[in-house]
C-alpha cells in the first residue's frame, strides 16, 4: 500500500511512517514543517519506499497530485499545543478546517480512504466521563479563544462523517487523548516534554493553574498501532473511535513522578492560567476516554503505563535527539 501521511514530520506522523516502512508499505509525507521538524524524518530519507514533499496541504494542486498517487491518506496536519491555539487562534482554525476541506475533496475525486485525526478536546467542557464518542460535546464560549481549536477539530469530523453519508468517501475519524512519547516538543505547550526538560536543567517545574487537573497519558507506540489497525479495519469507515489511555494523573501528580524519575531537584512551582495563556482560560478538569467502541473493534488495549512512557522521553532528553534519530524502539502494542 502507498501511504500519503499529512504533517508526517510532526511527532506522532514520524512514528507513524516508520511503522508503515516497517510492515512493507510505500510513505510519502506532505509537510510544511510549521509545527513539525526535518529532523524528525531525515533517518528515513535514505529510505528507498519513503518519500516526502515541504508544501502545505492548503496547496489543492499539490495535495490532489499526492493523494491521486496514494492508496489511503493519513491527515495529521493540523495546529496542535494549547501555547499555539491561544497566541494564533485565526492560524489555527484556518489550517484546521481549510486543511481538511482540501484533503477530502482530494480523495473523494477518486474515492481514496482517509483517516481524520481528531482531538480529545472536542469534549469541551463536558463532565461525562469517561467519555464516549456518540457522548454530547459541550464547548466554550466563542469569546474563549482556547476553544478555536476543539470547535475547528469538531468541524473536520462533521465534514469527514459528511462525505461518508453523502457521498460514500471511506473515512474515519480518531480521537487521540495526549499522546506522548520521544520527539514530542514541548514547545508548543505540551506538558511531559516541558517537564521533563525543567527537571533535568534543574529549572522549577511549572505546573498551569492548581495542578488537579487530570489527564490519560498515551504513548506514541500505541497510538501509532492503533492508527494502522483503524485504517485497514474495513468496519471502522463512518465511525469515530477514541485512542488513549484510561491511566489517569493529575499534573500536579505528574510533576512530582518526572521530579522523581529524574532525580531532579528542581522546585515545582504552580503558575496561575491568566498568567501563563490569557486572562479568563479555562480548562478541562478532567479527560479520560472510554475505550470500549475501539477495544470491540481491534482488541486495543495499551501497553504502556505512565511510568514506561516518562522513562522514554526522560532517555530522549538525556541522550539527545541524535542518538535517537537512527533507531525505534521495539515497543509493540499488547494487542492484535
């Protein structure tokens, strides 16, 4: 199968083409490298079934071109990391929702399988948990920037699901909860990657608002599993599936493991969320997914526990990008 992966040089998407390269299949990646790196993929550019393009898929003639010569379509582009969604929130429902516009329309001319890669954050403000995909999905006020991005995510379901029901384009929409693992960026307001690079520089920790907040971490091998499973699964086309971890932290909870497992002694110190985003942010108290609808479908459940997935981005940390750069780590999902 020849793949066309979307923002394939972010985090998740390198993960993802190695995991296509691995089993046999063709890669090519569309990128314009706002969020994601090079680095990411330069080890795979040797590879003779991997390929790549630095355009943005907003670029119809070159986002039809690549999806006419690919098989199934991955869409991962998107503007992700809450820092991003609060400071450029015009950038991120353009690139959200013109993004998928553009992807779709492309694979509906010949009828290609796309893969949509939602968000947890479409829950919004909801208190149902765990929450299930056919749950209701309660958003925050429109004068709420932070919102921008669950509602332009829920958007690109709607339209996905859309183009299924009327016009037969196999799709499937995925919500991945926080995901992580090696070559995640913290720049972009992620919490372990930035956590982890305080504790081991011996800088404060900093922990957004009162640190109660809960969340399921999971990581990248095991969304990178289930992502192949999902797309192959011909049952899943028309639905949407959560991917995550049911393993709930709060990050006051997680502050303390990444100072332990780094032997850290830096202070964990706790910043109000006016002062780190906008004044009047709000947050989701808590996110945990219920995963029965994808465990029914490939038998999903994750291998990792916390613990496991801290060990890993503390080791890319220490030992440097580079000296990841040539190798994945033989971490299989527990599940077929």
């Amino acid at each position: 199968m020849r793949v066309l992966v979307t923002g394939g040089a972010g985090f998740i998407g390198s993960h993802l083409c190695e995991a296509y390269l691995e089993r046999g299949d063709e890669v090519h990646v569309l990128d314009d490298l706002s969020t994601g790196s090079i680095d990411n993929i330069r080890h795979l550019r040797p590879h003779p079934r991997f390929d790549y393009t630095i355009d943005s898929v907003h670029h119809k003639a070159v986002t039809a071109e690549l999806v006419d010569d690919c098989d199934a379509v991955i869409h991962l582009a998107a503007a992700v990391g809450v820092k991003l969604i609060v400071e450029s929130p015009v950038r991120t429902i353009e690139t959200n929702v013109h993004g998928t516009e553009v992807v779709l329309a492309a694979a509906d001319k010949k009828k290609k399988k796309v893969l949509i890669a939602s968000t947890s954050e479409v829950y919004g403000l909801s208190n149902d948990i765990p929450f299930r995909e056919d749950g209701h999905l309660v958003m925050g006020a429109t004068t709420k920037g932070r919102w921008s991005y669950a509602c332009s995510k829920a958007i690109d379901e709607f339209l996905a699901l859309a183009y299924w029901r009327e016009k037969r384009l196999p799709s499937v929409v995925v919500r991945l909860f926080n995901t992580v693992g090696p070559r995640q960026t913290g720049q972009y307001g992620m919490v372990i990657p930035t956590f982890v690079k305080q504790a081991l520089a011996g800088r404060p920790i900093t922990v957004f608002g009162d640190g109660t907040q809960s969340r399921c971490f999971t990581h990248v091998a095991d969304v990178v599993g289930a992502l192949t499973k999902v797309m192959d699964h011909p049952a899943a086309v028309g639905q949407v599936f959560n991917i995550g971890s049911t393993e709930e932290v709060t990050i006051g909870e997680l502050a303390e493991m990444v100072k332990m497992l780094t032997d850290s002694r830096s202070e964990i110190v706790l910043v109000p969320y006016d002062e780190a985003y906008e004044a009047g942010f709000e947050d989701m108290p808590r996110r945990v997914p219920d995963l029965t609808k994808i465990g029914a479908l490939i038998g999903y459940r994750p291998a990792h526990v916390l613990e496991q997935t801290l060990q890993d981005v503390i080791a890319y940390y220490r030992e440097g990008p580079r000296a990841h750069s040539q190798t994945r780590p033989q971490l299989v999902p527990a599940y077929s």
